[in-house]
C-alpha cells in the first residue's frame, strides 16, 4: 500500500483544491448549485482518486484511479476556463491556476507512463 500523502502530485493536487475552493468563494451566488458546485467537485476528485488508487493493491488499479483523476484535471481545466470568460475571476488567478493544473496533470500523465 502507498502512502498517497508522500506524492507530490497529491500535494499539489490538495493545494489546487483549497485554491478553488478560494477562488469560488466570491462566485455569484446564483452559482453555488452550478460552476461552484461542479469545480469544487472536480478539483476535489483529483486528490481523492489519487488517494483511493495508492490504496489498491496493483498498479493497474492505481493507473485505473490515475485515469480518473486525470479526467477530473482536465474537467477543472475547463472550468477555470469558462470562469474565467464569465469574469468571476480575474485574469492573474487564472494564469496561476491554470499553470497550477496543467502542471498536475503533466506530472499524473508521467506517473501513468511509469506504472505501465
């Protein structure tokens, strides 16, 4: 069994959660049941498949929840995106969220090519 808290992809992943859960605070509260509901979901999926994967018992099973987590990723990616069109955050949390998530997904790709 791993120890999901000694991967930097967790630590990472952890810390965009908290960040979007920030950022999402001063969303329009006509949002709390949509785009902060779904980014806060999706950004929160990616620490948790993370965690839930080094607890398998194969590393086809963690590639399995890294697949997953992964998708998640890919889902607040887009997110940030369409926020970002919407004006509910500004330009400068964006680009470093944005930066933040695409190093987490290149680095949940590289762990992926390694337990092949």
């Amino acid at each position: 069994m791993r120890d999901f808290k000694k991967y930097d992809i967790w630590k990472l992943s952890h810390q965009l959660t908290l960040d979007v859960y920030l950022v999402s605070k001063s969303f329009p509260k006509e949002e709390i049941y949509g785009i902060v509901s779904q980014i806060r979901r999706a950004s929160t999926s990616i620490p948790t498949n993370i965690s839930e994967g080094c607890g398998r018992d194969s590393d086809a099973e963690f590639n399995r929840f890294l697949t997953i987590a992964l998708g998640s990723a890919s889902e607040v990616e887009y997110l940030l995106i369409l926020s970002k069109d919407l004006n509910y955050i500004d330009s400068n949390s964006f680009i470093q969220l944005d930066e933040n998530i695409n190093i987490i997904k290149r680095k949940i790709y590289s762990l992926k090519q390694k337990l092949k």
